[in-house]
C-alpha cells in the first residue's frame, strides 16, 4: 500500500515500526536497515512502514545541485515492500515540510500519524529544518514519547553503499559495480514508444522507450541485459543500445532500445516496461555501411546470449 499524503495514512493503523530515509535505488545499505527493521516488527507483532520523500528534498532545497534519480517513487515502492516494509509512506516534500523543526517532523508524522511504537533510521540519518535533527535528536524525542529508536550502520560490504556511489557507476557504464552495490541489476522504466523502425527493417525490432532527464541512464554503448513488462511480469533476454543511432545521424532524442532475443512478434507500443542493465558490451560508434552495423548486432546479441546464459 502507498500512501502519498500524511491523511491518507489510515486513522485505525494501530502502532508500527517505521523506517524512514530517501532510499533512492533501495540498495544494499538500505536494505539492511530494511531487514533489521522487519525482524523487530515481526518480534513485535506491527506492521512495517517505510517513509521516504517525494521529490527528492534536494529538488526542492538546491534544484541546481538534484541528482538524478535511480527509481521512480513506484518502482521505489515496490522494491520497499519487496524488502519487507507492508506500506510505504510517500511524504510530499515542499518548503514548507523543509521549515518543519525535526520536533515538528518528529510529532506530526511518527508520534500522531504513524503511532510509532520503533522507529529505525541509518546512522548518518538527517532530519528536519536544516537538517538539525540526527539519531540522538530522534531518540532524545523517543525518549518522552513512547518510541524506541535505533540507528543502524549502513557498511555492506568493503565500503559504505550510497546512491552517490551508485549514480557515479551508472555515469562510467559500469552497470555491473552498480548491480553489486543494489543487490541486483541496475533498471530503468517507461512506456514504449514508435521509433524510426529501423531494427525492424534490419531484422532486430527493438522496444524503444525515451531516455528521461530525471533518471539516471547509462552512457551510450550497447548493453546485455532483461527486458520485463510491467503489466504482466514477462520477462525476456535483450541486448540493450542506449543512444540516438549515429550510423543514422539519430535526431529524434535519446532512446533505451531493446531487442529482445530471438523474438520478432512481440507487439509492445504503449507497454510499460522495465529495462535492466546486467553488462556493458561497447560504446556506441557510428558504421560506415549497413552490412558493418548488421554484422556487428549480430556480435552482440550472440555476446549477450553467452553472458545471460
């Protein structure tokens, strides 16, 4: 269940244990605090509610310095609940929520509206006007309101996983390193659109789907990888072309382009789907003849039906 306002939290929820953070990417670190917080609610009975921000409050407090994003609020939903969180608590981030003093945060949202009974955070959690508030500011707060806190390190691994790391493999191509600091392949999602049909014509139809501005997408090459439709769950093997075919003096946008394997009927204009991103192949060069461009997708479908197995 998303919640997307303060009211829409139901006033019978009974007490919870909430986890709260941006959790852009849901990653590793963030999913040990997710489990540490599910095994305290199943020891006590509650359900879990994760709290994030929408937008990212940088987008709001210093928009010039908003990173990219590397999930939607729903994929971010639902890779919370898959981690263990029963709702997900989509705060509406404006100025006016930033003025809030980490008091105000503290009462509003996990005293009145959440009846927080523990409260789990990272350790290097910030919170409230000018991020005054920290683990000792929350359990100070806990402390004469029946809320028990906890602060939990985010190491997974050789180092401390962050969504900063993770944008910085993305923007190098290195989808792998990002795959091992989120615990799984790096994706992204969106709605399948008619491109020039070239691939068709060239024997690869692929499913075209526009690169956004806010999320964050690897650099242009070609990339081994799954293409799942959202709808359905249908999930299939693609070698990935992320750019605006330079062979072809490309002008119409930047586009994440899947070929699916193999597969030459599937009809998906209008099909919401998520692409992920399992290896880098190559970078993205321009052909000086057709049969060049043909003889090299055929290198790289047959590279990515080695690599995906």
């Amino acid at each position: 269940m998303l919640w997307r306002t303060l009211a829409e939290v139901p006033t019978d929820l009974g007490r919870t244990v909430c986890v709260i953070g941006n959790f852009d990417g849901v990653h590793r670190g963030h999913q040990h605090v997710l489990r540490e917080a599910r095994s305290i609610a199943d020891q006590r009975g509650l359900r879990l509610v994760a709290v994030t921000f929408d937008p990212h409050p940088m987008a709001v407090l210093r928009p010039e310095h908003a990173p990219t994003t590397l999930t939607t609020l729903e994929q971010r939903a639902e890779l919370l609940v898959g981690y263990g969180a029963d709702h997900v608590l989509a705060l509406p981030f404006d100025r006016d929520m930033a003025a809030w003093t980490p008091d105000e945060f503290a009462r509003q949202v996990l005293a009145e509206a959440l009846r927080a009974a523990v409260v789990v955070v990272g350790a290097n959690f910030r919170y409230g006007n000018r991020a005054a508030g920290d683990v000792a500011t929350l359990t100070a707060f806990g402390a004469s309101h029946d809320v028990a806190v906890e602060g939990v390190p985010l190491d997974g691994g050789p180092q401390v996983w962050s969504s900063t790391y993770i944008r910085t493999c993305i923007a190098a191509g290195d989808v792998a390193g990002a795959a091992e600091a989120l615990g799984r392949p790096y994706a992204v999602r969106g709605v399948v659109v008619k491109g020039d049909q070239r691939g068709r014509e060239l024997g690869f139809p692929t499913a075209n789907v526009p690169a956004g501005a806010l999320t964050a997408t690897p650099p242009d090459g070609v990339y081994a990888g799954w293409l799942t439709r959202v709808d359905t769950g249908e999930r299939y093997p693609a070698a990935i072309s992320v750019g605006t075919n330079p062979t072809f003096d490309g002008v119409i946008g930047r586009r994440v382009e899947s070929y699916v394997l193999d597969r030459t009927d599937l009809e998906l204009y209008g099909v919401e789907v998520q692409v992920e991103f399992v290896e880098r192949l190559r970078g993205m060069v321009a052909f000086d003849s057709i049969d060049a461009l043909i003889t090299q997708m055929t290198a790289d479908v047959d590279t990515t039906r080695d690599l995906l197995g």
